[in-house]
C-alpha cells in the first residue's frame, strides 16, 4: 500500500514536471476575463471562471492549456498577493458585510469581518475603511476571499473624502502633529549674529504661512552681488530624539495637498515660532554668498544669527512691480534689492545655462476651493520673474551647502541623480542611436559629458526625443553621500532651505550647526533613513496627483457631459490609447483606441515608439498635440476619457 502511494505521488510530480506552467501577474479587464503578464513580455489569456480565483495584480504560478493555436492559463499557485492593505467601500446586504477594493481594476465584492476593537454598528453601508486581505483561493486551506476591516477613514457623506481616504491609501497621517505647546528656545551653544536691523524680506504665495526663507541683497563695489539667505531654525527649538523630532523623522515631509497641508512639525512652529513673519524676530540658520558677475559662486560663510523680516512680498505682486505691470510698489529699500536680485538672477540663469542645466519653465496648476472643497476655479500660474529669481537663490544656497557638508564633514543628506540608471543606459545608447545620435556610454553617465548631451538634444526641440528619452531616465533619491544631480548638472546638492517641512534639511542644519561649534559630527545617515526619505517623497508625490484627479473630475463632469473640447498635449502612449494633459487646466485624460476610429483594426499603436497610426498614416506621436473633447467622468475611478475632436 506504501508502495503504490509513493508511485501515485511519483506519477503526480511527473505529470507537474511536464505540464507547461508561466509564472507572471494577473491584469483584469471590466469584461470578466484577464491576462497573466510574464516578466519577459509575454501575455496569456485567463477565462472568467478562472479569474475568480484571483485578483488583479497577484502574482502566480499558472498552467498553460492550449487549444490548437490558442492559450490559455489557469492559476495554481499565488506567489504573492496583488491586495494585502488597502482602502475600500462597505457593502451592507441584510446584515452581511463586504468590502469593495477602491482599485480601478478590481471590482470584486469580498466578504468581510470587523477588527474587533471597531464597533459594527459605526460601520455603514458606502463608508470608507482600510482593510486587509486574510484569506485567498489559491492559499492552502482558505477557500475563498476574506478581508478584515481595520479602520473607519470616512463616512460616506464626509466633504472631505477625498483628502482623507487618499491619504489612507497610502498610509500618510491625516492631521498634522500635536506635541504641545511649550517650545522654549533653546541653547545650542552658538554664537548668534544680530542681523534684525538688516531689511530682509521674504517672497511667497498670498496664503503662505510657513515661510522658510528670507533674502537680504545688495552689489558689490567690485562687481557682482552678495546674498544673505536666512532660513528658519526649527532644531533651535526641537532637540534631535524629542517627540516631535521622531514624528517629524517618520513623516519626512510636510504634505501638500489642493486645500489642505498636513505639517510635519506641529503647527505651532511651522506656521508660527519658526516662521519668518513679517516684523517679528526669529532664530535662523544663515549663509551669505557671493555671486560674481558672471553668475558664478565665489565665497559663502555659513552661522547662526537673529533675523527680522522687514516686508512679506507676493510673488505675482513682485513681478508685476518688476514688469512694470500694476499699482503695487515696495519701500525704498526693497526696492533697491528686488532689482540687484533680479540682475543676479539673470546672470545665474545665464551661468547655469552654459555651466550647468536648467529645467524648462513649467506651469503651476492651483485650485480654487471652497470651504466645502468643492472646485470653484483651476487657475494656472506661470512660472515668472519672482518665482526665478526665489528659485536661483536657493540654488545657489543649496549649492553651497553641499559642498560645506562635503569639505567638512564628508556625508549630509544629499539630492542624488543619475540621469541614466547603469542598467537602463545601454538602451538609452540604443535609442539615441536609432534616431541618428551617437553618443559614447560616458556621455550618459558621466556628469560633463551628459550636460553637453542634453544642450545637444534641447537645441533640437524634438518633444517626441524628450518624451521617449524619459523612459530610460531615472529619479531623484536622497543619499547621505554627495554625488551628482545630473538634472541641475551639479557636482553635488544637498537641501537646507526648506527645514520647517523637510527632515533631511533639519538633519543638514544640526550637522552644519556642529560644524560651526567645532564639534565632531556624528555618523552618517542610516540606509534606512535615506530610503525613509526618498519614498516619503514618492507617496507624498502620488497623494497629491490623486487628490487633484478626484477633484479634476468633479469639476470637469459638465464638461464631459457637454463633450467640451480642450487643447491637450500627449504625455504617454500605451497598447489601449494614449494619455493626454489638457492645457487648459493640467487635467489628464485616457483617450482609447476604439474612440480614435470606428473600426478598432484600423487603428495601429506602437507602444515602444510611442506613435498611433490610423489607417495607415502617423495620426498621433508622443510629445505631440491634438484637440480632445472629454466624453467621461468616472468619479468612481477618478477617471477622464476623452476622443479625439479633431
């Protein structure tokens, strides 16, 4: 009897040994079905009865059926969950609960329990939670999906869903920290410079409250200018391993979202004691630098000192007064230092130009809210003069602070990026050759040459090269060692003006601050708070893109119900469409294949060279343009979809 189990046991692993199998993650479609993706580009049709052991984005291990020249694949193994937690809508059906995952490709249905500290009875139908994922069809003895309820985010009526239940997705406090209301200034030991008598100002937006920078300017007899850059001092006030010096390590960031910031430090001193009002004295950490003629750096000297503002500038105000537009004018003494500030800004902008890089102005998109968050405007504002030249002057501030943190120290936290990760490089080399550039390895990784590449590519003025180029292109990511920023075309970069709502600025100001008293710095930043840093960078990032697609579609729902047109810009190009910006607003749109032609096989999309040609002639390329009329607004999915109205 032993004998004949070990034989049907042999039999068995024979039979798996031998049967085709695909390993990849599961991509569903609205229409049942679905797809397993293979790590090496392969794709393989999954029926619906098969679908309902899985969810999108799982990763597992399948068995390929093949049925004359057809495959398909039935999933047999679950390597790794696509769901584990996330946020979701309650379903109440006669008293049984469920959850729906708030995901645009998954609209399962999946029984579920409440966390026993949350009452039942605060859970209704249409809330939003955060749940997790405890049971799996495809995991040993589970048989079907199960989620547990862990958290109410909102109640299904709340106005302010939208921030709260975007914020819990991705795992960001939604309120700002409460540490008390003591904050004594400390003594750190310095030597403080009384610089209140000297006008500093600051520029800002009208309704900017934690204001982080102040300027005092004025040229020099030998040619050029020098700069004094004042910025607020919250570790004056918060020692490193206090309460809220560890909340402000965990969120790294101050959160800003259309209508609502969460701080990282508590209110209190972002927003008061460390900020630089107008007319009132503030501790501050301070540079003043020299700026030649010819826009470059000569020396700059970093301490500790007591400032005043003397006048809260606007930016729009700031450049009216500059272009000679409108009735605002500052005092004398501003005056005198907004135009020396903007001669320096012009000739750092020409500097960094021909020594350095400088990034294409874009413009901002600000909404106009009210108090129920409702979208009453999406105005845009350009970037103009005053905003260059707060821009250029915390360049060249941030600039030296690297390089003091990497003369006198050795390590800080540093802005890191390669314009092409090592792995991505030898495509990119491909792709430039493909389009008649030839460029040798080192112009992509190496900082000199890479500037004159990318002189070389932006004198073409080829928005298709740009766009495409940017996919072998990599991010910016926070290091405790100096390297280059191969966007700016700097040596090094390294933050310290923005410490009230970054935490790596606050770390570059203590070790900046052990400097000037001639202590030995401490070890350098952990692995793990580097990393800490650069990913709550990435998810502040992605909560402010999907607070304003939700609120794009709130407000753009007439306009699709009127099919309005908009000018567009193509920003990428998939297999299903491509993905479009609306100039007017910033909103972005997916325009999909069977809305470009009636006969979807007249329609030919080359997702790798980023080009849609229709019945037979190039129609739609990356980069390009065209006029859209939205068709669509799915609230559900905070989704446009748009055709072409061309």
């Amino acid at each position: 009897m032993l004998q004949n189990n070990s034989l049907l046991a042999q039999l068995k692993q024979q039979i798996r040994d031998t049967t085709p199998r695909a390993e990849g993650v599961i991509k569903a479609t609205e229409k049942g079905f679905g797809f397993l993706e293979t790590d090496n580009g392969e794709s393989y049709f999954v029926p619906p009865p098969a679908m309902k052991q899985v969810l999108h984005g799982d990763r597992v291990e399948a068995v390929i059926h093949e049925n004359g020249d057809k495959k398909s694949v039935e999933p047999e193994k679950l390597i790794e969950a696509g769901l584990d937690r996330f946020v979701a809508r309650v379903q109440k059906r006669e008293g049984r609960l469920a959850v729906v995952p708030d995901h645009p490709s998954i609209r399962n249905v999946l029984k579920s329990r409440i966390k026993n500290t949350l009452d039942e009875a605060s859970i209704s139908d249409g809330d939003w939670v955060v749940a997790r994922l405890v049971r799996h069809p495809l995991k040993e003895n589970d048989r079907g999906f199960f989620a547990q309820i862990d958290e109410l985010v909102a109640k299904a009526d709340n106005p302010t869903v939208p921030w709260r239940v975007t914020l819990a997705r991705h795992a960001l406090e939604q309120d700002c920290p409460d540490a008390g209301s003591d904050w004594p200034l400390r003594d750190e030991g310095l030597t403080r410079e009384d610089l209140t008598a000297q006008p500093f100002f600051t520029i800002d937006g009208e309704k900017t409250r934690d204001m982080d920078d102040a300027l005092y300017v004025s040229p020099r007899a030998e040619g050029g200018w020098q700069l004094s850059v004042a910025i607020a001092d919250p570790t004056a006030y918060v020692e490193e391993g206090h309460a809220a010096d560890l909340e402000a390590r965990t969120r790294a960031f101050t959160v800003y979202l259309p209508g609502q910031n969460v701080t990282m430090l508590p209110e209190q001193l972002a927003d008061d004691l460390c900020s630089l009002l107008e007319d009132q004295e503030r501790p501050a950490l301070a540079c003043t630098l020299d700026v030649n003629a010819d826009g470059s750096l000569g020396d700059y000297r970093f301490f500790a000192a007591n400032v005043k503002s003397h006048a809260k500038l606007v930016y729009d105000n700031v450049s009216d007064w500059i272009e000679g537009q409108g009735d605002w004018a500052p005092a004398d003494n501003i005056a005198e230092q907004l135009t020396a500030l903007r001669e320096l800004t012009e000739a750092r902008t020409a500097w960094r130009n021909e020594h350095a890089l400088v990034f294409k102005d874009r413009p901002d998109y600000v909404f106009e809210l009210d108090e129920a968050g409702n979208v009453l405007a999406i105005n845009t504002e350009e970037r103009r003069i005053a905003n260059r030249m707060i821009e250029e002057s915390m360049i060249a501030a941030n600039a030296c602070c690297a390089d003091f943190l990497a003369s006198h120290i050795g390590h800080g936290i540093f802005n890191v990026h390669r314009a092409f990760e090592p792995e991505k490089a030898e495509a990119a080399q491909e792709f430039l050759a493909s389009q008649d550039i030839a460029v040798e390895r080192e112009a992509l990784t190496d900082l000199a040459h890479y500037k004159e590449l990318k002189r070389a590519l932006e004198s073409r003025d080829d928005a298709w090269l740009d766009a495409r180029l940017r996919r072998f292109q990599g991010f910016t990511s926070m290091s405790a060692q100096p390297g280059p920023h191969f966007g700016l075309g700097l040596a090094a970069y390294a933050t310290w003006t923005s410490p009230i709502r970054k935490y790596g600025d606050m770390v570059n100001h203590r070790l900046i601050k052990r400097v000037l008293k001639s202590e030995q710095a401490p070890a350098e930043a952990s692995q793990a708070l580097t990393e800490q840093l650069t990913e709550r960078r990435r998810l502040n990032r992605m909560a402010e893109r999907d607070v304003k697609d939700w609120l794009y579609v709130r407000f753009l729902t007439p306009a699709a119900q009127n099919q309005d047109t908009f000018e567009a810009d193509i920003m990428a190009i998939n297999r299903g469409g491509m993905r479009v910006r609306l100039i007017e607003n910033g909103a972005t749109a997916f325009v999909p294949a069977p809305l470009m032609h009636s006969d979807r096989d007249k329609v030919v999309i080359d997702d790798k060279e980023g080009r849609i040609q229709i019945e037979g002639e190039e129609r739609y390329k990356l980069g390009g343009s065209l006029r859209v009329a939205l068709v669509e607004a799915r609230e559900e999915t905070r989704s446009l979809v748009a055709k072409p109205a061309d």
